[in-house]
C-alpha cells in the first residue's frame, strides 16, 4: 500500500489548480443511464472513485470511452468521457460493486425510470456512520414504485412506468435528491421535491438533466418541480469545480502559512468555509481566476464552527477546518450536525500532539503552538486530507498510511502541494 510522507514547516507558495468535483462526476456519469444517446462529460476528475464507477456502469451496459490528452490541453485538465448506454444490459448492481463506493446505489433511480426495474445492493454502514438510504426509497415509492428488501437488495419494480409525485424530505439528503431528480424526469406527470438539498453538485446535476431535455424548475433551490418527459437525449456537459477540494487548500495554505491562488474555483461555492477562514485570520481575495488565500506573519485565531447543509459550511471540510484550528491561539468548539460519527480524525489528530476531547456531537479543540510530525492512518476521505494539512505545519516527519483514501477524492494532492514547496512525496508499495 501507498504510503506519503511529509516533512513539515514549510510555507505554501504558488498555484493550485481545482478540479472538478467528484461528487458532481459522480451522479453525472449516473445520469448517463436515462438516455440511449452519449452523454459527454468534460472536466471529470481523475480518481479512484470515477474510476470504479466507469467499471459499475459497464457492469449495466454503459459503453465508456476516455478522450486522450489534446495538443494545448493543460496537465491539470480533467478528462472527457463519454458515456453511451444505448442498451442497458442488466438492472441488477450486485453487493461486491455497491459496497464499495456508496454513491452506486443511486443508479436506482435512472434504473427504475428508464427499464422499470432494478435490483440494487443496500450499501452498508461506513467508517462516517450508519448512511441509510430509507429516504431514497421513500423517494422512490412516492413515484408509485414498489420496493422489496430481500437478500439484502431492494427490489424496485413500476411495471407501468412511474408516475409524478409530491416528495417532502424530513432531512436535506443529497443522495435523497439526486436519485428523486433522477426518477422523476422520466416519471408521467409532475413531481414536487420539497427541502430539496442546494448543494451546488445537485444543482450541476439538475443543469445537465435540463440540457440532456429534462424539465425542472426552481434549480438552485430547495423546492424542485419537475415535468416528466418520455424520453431524454445527450448532451455536452462540464463538471463544476470541486468546492472540497478548493477548501482544504484553503484551509492547508491558513495551516502552513503562505501565498497560495486557487485556480478555477468560484467563492459562491465556498462562502461559509472562506468566511470562517477569514475569521480565523487568513486574507481571503476572491479574484477573476479563483480565489486568493493569504497568511503571513499573523496567527491563527479560534473559531467556532457548525456544519450544515449547503450553503453552510459543509461536513467534508469538518476535519480540515479541525486540523487548522489545532494550532489556534485558543480553544474552538466545532460541531457536526450531518453525521453522527464523523470524527475519527480525532484520534489521529492527537498524534500530533493536538488537544481535543469530544463532547457529544462536538469536539472542542484547544490551540497548541507546536505540532509534532507521526505515523497516522487514513480512515476516510476527507479525515485523511485533515492529516496533510496537520502534517504540513508540524515540526519533522509524518507519514500517513492507507493513502487509498485520499486517492478516492484528491487528484494529484502530492504533486499540487510539492508544486507550492511542500516537502511530500509518495512512497510507492
Ligand atoms: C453526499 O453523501 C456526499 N457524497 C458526501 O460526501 C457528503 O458528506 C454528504 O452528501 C453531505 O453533504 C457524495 O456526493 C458522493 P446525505 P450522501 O444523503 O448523499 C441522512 C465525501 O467525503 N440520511 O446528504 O450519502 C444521512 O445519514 C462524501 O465526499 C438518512 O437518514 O449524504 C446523513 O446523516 C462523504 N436517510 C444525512 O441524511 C437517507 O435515506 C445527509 O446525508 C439518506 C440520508
């Protein structure tokens, strides 16, 4: 297994570039299976996530092709895939395939709309909590489907095609939606989708369904009313800029201390985490190329922070923003309302050196001057990534194990950071 090592206490100087978000791709390229014609995706990132996903939608029939590299095409530009599902060969997305990556459940929803039937694995549990998905079955039963659980599959069947519905989610669910979205395009007559999520990769997914003919109104908000259509066709479509991704920069540029332009990136998409960067102590410029992070000299202040669906601050920059508070001058209380066991970059945290001690769905960090470099372990994604920016400003070597993790989401994290002067290298299994 991969490993990175890391010698900390370098500044961070120079350009990032975003790539495009994995968790639009994602849903994107599922979308992929509403229509016979090719859907064309620019902009997708190069991850172990997308990379699983091209191999779960050929499992249904979905033919994927990869554009090579053109004369003039920056390094850091995502791929162009194009995906083809004239024929969708099998309903079925068996438990070896959805237990890997949780976001292949929600090809239940273009399944059911388009062939009437699926048969997809329940996910599991994960290392950030329980994630069930009787919300997405609610969803899909209020379209007049019939779901079945059995052998640890549901079993959705609408012999007759589905029909328009009014959906009320009790909690704003981001796979709720996209799988609501994706059932109700094709469903006869009109669907309501009340607290709809807002995050921006459900509304870049709304974008594209409507350029590939869907009919939705109220994009961007958290009340969606769709017109269901016969049939969709292609369409050209770039995924927007990955928000997570620009945000843990951010938040590694505020930990080392630095000058760092994160290219391509639009604060829209960011605005709670940049204003608590902000309060924190860093400059923040947004600018007409991305944005802008600056900490010079200055330290870094506590803040508390809540997390909360979009536009608050999101739960995938929790455990960066807990890492940067761990070298604050004082104690923060950051609270998280989204999982409820979303905090297991504690205890690697404290192999640093770092204070924090757990209260409930809070964790109250006290700021210490000095980190110390460790061996730590990846757990999951985005705690991974809050164990790069503790490494980055602490004093010797770390080395994080498990770097599997950080390949699901961080394209190309070592070369980005080395590009800036960060002292990090892969050590290749
Ligand atoms: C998406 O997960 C993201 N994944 C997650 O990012 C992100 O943390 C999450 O949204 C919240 O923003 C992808 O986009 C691939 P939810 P999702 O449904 O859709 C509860 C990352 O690191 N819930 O919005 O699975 C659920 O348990 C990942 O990139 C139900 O109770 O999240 C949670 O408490 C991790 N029943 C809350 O709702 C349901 O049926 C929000 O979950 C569905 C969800």
């Amino acid at each position: 297994m991969d490993r990175i090592r890391i010698v900390g206490g370098g500044k961070l100087n120079g350009t990032i570039p975003i790539s495009g978000a994995k968790n639009a791709a994602l849903p994107l390229m599922i979308a992929s299976l509403l229509t016979p014609e090719t859907l064309i995706l620019e902009n997708v990132p190069r991850l172990s996530d997308v990379r699983m996903l091209k191999r779960i939608l050929g499992n249904h029939g979905v033919d994927v092709t990869v554009n090579g590299k053109r004369p003039g095409d920056a390094a850091t530009d995502g791929e162009v895939v194009k995906l083809n599902a004239a024929e969708i060969v099998d309903t079925t997305a068996p438990y070896e395939l959805v237990s890997q990556m949780r976001a292949s459940f929600w090809v239940i929803g273009p399944l059911i709309a388009r062939m009437g039937e699926a048969k997809v694995s329940l996910p599991g549990g994960c290392a950030i909590g329980t994630r069930p998905v009787d919300l997405l079955i609610m969803a899909l039963e209020r379209l007049g489907v019939a779901i079945d659980i059995e052998g640890g599959y549901v079993i959705a069947r609408a012999p007759k095609g589905l029909r328009g519905g009014e959906i009320v989610f009790p909690k704003v669910t981001v796979g709720g939606t996209h799988t609501a979205l994706m059932a109700a395009v094709l469903a006869q007559g009109t669907t309501l989708i009340r607290n709809a999520a807002r995050e921006p990769e459900v509304t870049d997914l709304a974008e594209c369904l409507v350029k590939m003919g869907a009919r939705i109104k109220g994009i961007g908000t958290s009340e969606l009313e769709i017109e269901g259509v016969a049939r969709l066709g292609g369409a050209r479509h770039r995924v927007l800029p990955d928000r997570i991704e620009a945000g843990t920069y951010a938040f590694a540029t505020a930990m080392a201390g630095g000058d760092v332009q994160l290219q391509g990136v639009q604060p829209h998409l960011l605005q709670a985490a940049l204003d608590k960067l902000a309060e924190a102590g860093a400059e923040v410029t947004p600018n007409n190329e991305g944005i802008r992070i600056r900490r010079n000299g200055a330290g870094i202040a506590p803040v508390d922070m809540t997390t909360e669906a979009f536009p608050g601050f999101p739960t995938d920059l929790q455990a960066q923003f807990m890492a940067l508070m761990t070298r604050a001058g004082g104690t923060s209380r950051i609270t998280e309302t989204i999982f409820e066991n979303r905090f297991m970059h504690v205890q690697e945290l404290a192999r640093f050196g770092a204070r924090i001690r757990l209260e409930g769905d809070a964790a109250i960090v006290e700021g210490t001057e000095t980190l110390k470099g460790a061996p730590v372990m990846a757990t999951d994604l985005r705690a991974s990534v809050s164990l790069v920016i503790a490494a980055l400003a602490a004093e010797g070597e770390t080395m994080i194990n498990r770097v599997y993790h950080l390949d699901r989401g961080f394209e190309a994290l070592e070369t980005k950071l080395g590009a800036c002067g960060a002292a990090i290298e892969r050590i290749r299994a």
